[in-house]
C-alpha cells in the first residue's frame, strides 16, 4: 500500500495541528495503521496505533494530546496533536501493518512537525 502524509508544519509551543495518512486502499483492510516519529539522533518511535477494529493505543509521552483517528470513505488516517511541546519536534511517519503468512509494513515518506519554543 502507497501512503502520502501531510499536515506538518512549524509551530509554537502549546499549538496544534494535525496530519494525514492517506492510503492507496481501503483502510479498514490493513491490519494496524502507525503513526511513529523519529528526531535527529533518535531513533524511530511508536506515537499511536489503530486497528482495523478501531482499538487505539498511545505512546505515554503523547497520551491525553494526540488522537489517532480515520475516515474510511476518505482512506486516510489522522493524527491530531495538540498542547505540543518543543520535544515532539520530529518527521512523522505514517506506516500500514499488513499480516500475510508475515507483518508486511509500508512506510510513508514523512511528514516534518517542529514546535518553537
């Protein structure tokens, strides 16, 4: 599956915004769809999952200021995020877990997200 992310941007401490994953096909056939990020240095970390049965789940550093979401109609999955902290700083990633025989994974190309202070 093809993912393209967008929505990322600059933005000031304590602002929001929100990404998109939009997907090449229907959603709600791939098994998990991720949202990582990854900053200079660091590396690649889970933000939050959903699963095609809608159970969501979140990293305890963004619990409570992002929420994972998506509209099938639309194919794309959401990441809203507010109350940001100059720590969320990173490029986003978007990526879609299919199970066959094995996890295949399809990764996004990224989306940068900076938070001034």
């Amino acid at each position: 599956v093809q993912l393209v992310e967008s929505g990322g941007g600059l933005v000031q401490a304590g602002g929001s915004l929100r990404l998109s994953c939009a997907a090449s096909r229907n959603i709600f056939s791939i098994n998990v769809m991720e949202w990582y990020r990854q900053a200079p240095g660091q590396q690649r970390e889970l933000v939050a999952r959903i699963t095609s049965l809608g159970s969501k789940d979140y990293a305890d550093s963004v619990r409570g200021r992002f929420t994972i979401s998506r509209d099938g109609a639309k194919n794309t999955v959401y990441l809203q995020m507010s109350s940001l902290k100059p720590e969320d700083t990173a490029v986003y990633y978007c990526n879609a877990r299919t199970w066959d025989d094995d996890w295949d994974d399809d990764w996004g190309q990224g989306t940068q997200v900076t938070v001034s202070s």
